[in-house]
C-alpha cells in the first residue's frame, strides 16, 4: 500500500480535514454503486469501385473504418457515453481531389471534435468525436448534454421532422448517423408519451435550433407535434408511425417559416410518408414518397445525396419515392433491392446489396449504387459504385 | 425477438367450452401448462442458437414478460446488435435501435415471420395467440416421454384463431404438467416441426425443461435451440415498464 495518503508527501503537502472531507463526499455517490464501464465497438474494410457508364473507367477508394464505443455509468443515474469514429482514407479520391481533408475535418458541431491526423498524398486519417454527452436518468426524466444523436424521424429515408440531424439515406456506412451539439430533456408520463425539449448550440439563434416535441399514442397510432426555431426559420411539424391492418405507416411534415420579413416571405413545407409490409413468403416491401417543397436548385446534386441534408431540403428533387425489397435468402444472407427516383426529375438510383453473416461477429456487405440520369453523368464521369465491406464487430 | 419465455405458443381458448368432459380436462392440463410456463410475470434469461449442418449462431437476450399482454426482450449477443430492444404491447411492437437512436414501430404483418431467421415465428416468441384461447383440446392418450409419464392431447385452431397450423399435438407431463413434446402440423397433416423439452431443472418454486429444441422434420440437421440461463416468475413488475422509454434504457 502506498504510504503517501497518510503521511507528508515529498513535496510537504498534508491532506487538510476539509480536503479529505470533499473527497470523500465526491466518493460517496460513486463507492456506494459498482461502476459499470461498457466498451465495443467495430473494424471495417469498405472497398470501393467507381465506375464509368462504358466501362473503361474505374477507381477504387478504401477505408479502413474503427468505431470505438464507451459507455460509462457512475451513478444510478448519471452516465457518460464516448465514440470515436476514425477513418484511414486511401484511393482515387484522397489522391485526386484537393482539400478533401479540410472538407472531411469541416465539423458542423458547436464544438470542433474532427481531427486530421495524417494529411498525405496518399492517405488520410480522420478521427472524429462521434457521440460525447453526459446522461442523467431520474424516474420519468431524462437529461442529456452534448455531442448526441436526437431522432425524431419517423420515415425511413426522409425526415422532414429530424430538426437535430437530419441523415444522407446514401451514406450507408455512417452507420450511426449523425450526431449535433446539445442539450436535451424528456419527461415521459406513459408507455408511449413523453415531452421532449432540445437545444442546438449556436452562436446565435439563426445558428441554433431550438424545438419542442409532444408524442402521446392515439389508438394503434404514435403521433408527435414539434415546433420551433430552426436556424433561420420557424418550424411547425407533426409525425406518426401505427398500422394500416398488417402493414406498417408512417410519416411527417413539416412547415418551415422564414424569420425574417416574416409576413411577405411564403413558407416551405416538407413532407414524407410510407408503408412497409412483410409478405409470408418473407419479403419486406418498404416504400416511401417524398415532397420536398423547400428544394434548392443551386447545390450540387451528387452533394447533397452523400451530405446530411437539412430538414427543410431533403432531396436533389421537389418530389421523391423509394421502394425497397428485401429477402432472407437463408439466416445468414439477406438481399435488397432499392429504388431511390424523382417524380419531377428524369433520373433514378439502383441499390441492389447482399449481406452475409461469415461468422458470429463478422458480416459482408456488397453493395451497389447505380445513379442514372443526365443530372448525374454530367457532374460525375464515375456514377456507378461497387462497394465492397466486412465488418468485424466485438 | 419480442418475447420471452419463450415457451412454445400453441394457443387456446376459453371462450370455445367444450361439451365434453374429456375436452374440459385437456383444456383444463393445457391451462396448467401454459400458467405454469408463463407465470403472472417472468425474467430470464435466453440463449437461442440456430443449428445448420454447416454453421450455427447464437443469440442471447434478456426477457421480461407480464401474462400475454407485455413483453420487453433486450439483446445481449451477439456484439453487433446488441443493445437492441423489443417492446410488445398488446398488439403494438416497437423495436428500438440504438446506434442511431431511433424507435420503430414494426408492422403486424411481421408477426408470423421467422424470428430471426430461427425455426421459431415472431408470434411463437411474443405468443400473440394463446395455446388456450385459440385452440379447442382432445384426450387422445397417454404416453411416456423421457421417463415421464405424459397425456397426449390434440390441439386444433379455432376458425379465427391466428395461426399457420392444421393441428398440434402436444405431449404434457401428468404430475408437473411439463410440455414435453409438441409436433406441429401442417392444414393437409403433414407433420412439419417437432419440438422437445430437455434438461428438467427446478427455476423458482417450478420445474421446467432448460432447453428447448425446435426441428423442422423436412430439414435434416437443422434446428432451433433455446437454453435458458435463468428464470424467474411471479416478480412484482409494473405495467409501466412496457414502456417505450424503458425500452430504451434498459441494461
């Protein structure tokens, strides 16, 4: 045993009765309850092949993607969750586009977590805070505080009421999806009701969202309210997820209102639903359409899919459907087909993907997206990608 | 997932008296069974593991189950999904993923699927259907199963009743009213599963099989085993843990 605690240590300083007395307050909530320290996480391989509608093109990118996942409970009712994704980035794309770094390192949190680490010809390396927020969990209440994912989609690719974070439905191996600066309180009083109010860090309030959300159950339907300011607009949405006899519905709306000049300028609303259903043969239909009223022409259409969208503007397009099918091969694989298009634009994209289990804690994705249209052939000479993922996960 | 005790939903009903004496006692051993398997509430502890003749993988979870109406199912294994729960509700699902902190309500068409790729359905798990309300039971023998001494009774479905069966036929212990053996068959008679109860251990105050396996009779080397690791009954838990924000939080 180290004698240091009770005797004078080498520089002469002796714990006074207070000093002792503060630490062993501080000790109190954490001796009296076995700390639980949770850590997983995954390494994965994703090779990538762009290639050209005739084929003489090809380019390969790789990432060598680690997610490492802490979660510390100090409390029966604090705890504090830690991820960092980190990403070692080789191939065409490192090697030919110019401030891919910076644009990788651009953190939209109030806090900067994005680091660069290596910056090479060849290579890059981005590490990412990913999740860090501290937790409280007291009967019906619930407080969180920092870098945190905040759902309130109900559909499954286009959330017009995810004000918090909105994700790039094309971003597949984002698996988590993004996460925002803030703080956030829910009280629930039922199985399926709760009050929620969230708080995005900006510097001002143009640069902040600050929403509030109702959810209560009415019948076999979950159906939520949510209100607030968002950025540089006010926003007013509704959602719900319940059942059309044994199919699945769900949807959202959301109406985004201008700030300023705010009785000459016209809103913008957004909305999307959808129906899943599982046949008894298995196959899982998903579909989903989308009307995007507050579509911006001016962005870069190949962007904006691989970019989180705001909630506002969700799509390349005014209008969008999705349908999706999946099938159990056997337990091990699974294969989908995905259709993501336009009502109002000449152009579509083809996601056909097979996953299989190799092993307990490794899995193979190969997936494809196939962009079709002038919209992307003219932005892109490379509009077809193969990619190609394993996954071990511990 | 969904579900718990996992113990095999063959259904029922009450509401089907039977005329005859005999059919009164099947349907009276049924009931025991089935309150005997479920409790007023339970936890346990679960591992399934489906068996291929080239592979197997496992899953472990934590259930919670209140009589037929609730039930919390948490996965523990394997690492990549663990986390993720699954809330039943009466006839409401929600499956809560937490890697991107969502909250889905699944659809009930979802309910007759295999569970995860398993030889159980979703509804064996969270038994939607009741093996005493959905069904109407017939004495049709006796028999010995591993030593113990079993009734033998005919399970058929109810007109409405929500199940795929044309009938099962269960084999229940007399002294401990053990559902020992169950075979499942098909709407033209064929037998298509056959499930049996292994390794009778007392959990709680009840003795009851620790492990389960499920064999589809047309797939030689396949089956579904289920082991439970423990299980407790009759635990005061309220009907305000079936809650979506438990669902969420629970470790």
């Amino acid at each position: 045993m180290r004698k240091t605690a009770t005797h004078n240590t080498p520089f002469g300083f002796k714990p006074s009765a207070p000093w002792k007395a503060t630490v062993l307050l501080l000790l109190i909530p954490f001796s009296s309850y076995s700390q639980k320290f949770d850590s997983r996480g995954y390494l994965k391989e994703l090779g990538g092949l762009s290639i050209s509608n005739n084929l003489k093109t090809i380019r390969y990118d790789n990432i060598i993607h680690h997610r490492q996942e802490t979660t510390l409970e100090f409390s029966n009712y604090f705890e504090i969750r830690f991820d960092l994704r980190n990403r070692l980035l080789n191939g065409y794309t490192v090697e030919n586009t110019p401030g891919y770094a910076d644009f990788l390192d651009e953190d939209p949190g109030f806090v900067d977590g994005s680091f660069i680490l290596i910056d090479s010809d060849k290579s890059i390396l981005h590490t990412q805070i990913d999740r860090l927020h501290l937790s409280y969990f007291r009967d019906n209440w619930e407080f969180h505080l920092g870098r945190e994912r905040i759902n309130w989609g109900k559909s499954l690719v286009w959330n017009p009421n995810d004000l918090f974070n909105a994700y790039a439905y094309l971003d597949f191996d984002y698996e988590e999806r993004p996460s925002t600066d803030a703080a956030y309180l829910r009280y629930s009083w039922s199985y399926a009701s709760s009050f929620e109010a969230g708080y995005r860090f900006g510097k001002t309030l143009d640069e902040s969202v600050i929403a509030l959300m109702l959810r209560n159950s009415l019948g076999e339907y979950d159906i939520q309210l949510i209100g607030g300011n968002y950025f540089e607009e006010i926003a007013l949405g509704f959602g719900w997820s319940g059942y059309l006899k044994d199919a699945g519905f769900n949807g959202e709306i959301s109406y985004f209102h201008p700030k300023e000049n705010f009785p000459e300028n016209s809103g913008s609303l957004t909305a999307s639903t959808g129906i899943n259903y599982m046949f008894s043969n298995a196959i899982y239909l998903t579909s989903e359409i989308l009307y995007n009223g507050g579509y911006d022409k001016s962005v870069n259409a190949l962007t904006q899919l691989a970019q989180p969208p705001t909630a506002s503007d969700l799509f390349i397009a005014e209008t969008g459907y999705f349908v999706s099918a999946s099938y159990p091969v056997s337990p091990l694989t699974n294969m989908n087909l995905g259709l993501l298009g336009s009502f109002d634009k000449a152009f579509f994209i083809l996601i056909p993907q097979l996953s299989y289990s190799v092993s307990e804690n490794i899995d193979l994705l190969v997936l494809a997206q196939l962009l079709k249209g002038d919209l992307f052939s003219e932005i892109t000479e490379t509009p077809n990608v193969l990619f190609f993922r394993f996954k071990w996960s511990y | 997932m969904y579900s718990k005790k996992v113990r095999f939903s063959l259904f029922l009903l009450l509401g089907f008296l039977s005329t005859s004496l005999q059919a009164q006692d099947a349907t009276e051993i049924i009931r025991k069974m089935d309150e005997k398997a479920r409790g007023l509430s339970s936890t346990s502890e679960i591992t399934m593991t489906i068996v291929r003749p080239t592979w197997q993988r496992s899953i472990s979870m934590k259930a919670w189950s209140k009589g037929t109406e609730y039930s919390l199912i948490l996965i523990t294994a394997p690492a990549r999904d663990e986390g993720t729960a699954f809330l039943k509700r009466e006839n409401e699902i929600w499956n809560w993923v937490p890697n991107i902190g969502r909250t889905l309500k699944l659809p009930p068409s979802m309910m007759m699927q295999s569970w995860m790729g398993s030889d159980f359905t979703n509804d064996d798990l969270v038994r939607e259907s009741s093996v005493v309300v959905d069904y109407t039971h017939e004495m049709v023998g006796d028999s010995v199963i591993d030593g113990y001494d079993c009734y033998k009774i005919k399970m058929i479905p109810t007109p409405d009743a929500p199940v795929v069966w044309g009938y099962v036929t269960v084999w229940v212990s007399k002294k401990e009213h053990i559902q020992m053996r169950t075979e499942f068959y098909d709407e033209d008679g064929y037998l298509v599963n056959i499930m049996q109860s292994f390794d009778i251990r007392k959990f709680d105050d009840r003795m009851l099989p620790s492990r389960m396996e499920m064999v589809p009779v047309e797939d030689p080397g396949n089956k579904t085993v289920l082991e439970y690791k423990s299980l407790r009954f009759n635990q005061e838990i309220s009907s305000g843990f079936f809650s979506i924000q438990n669902m969420r939080r629970i470790k």
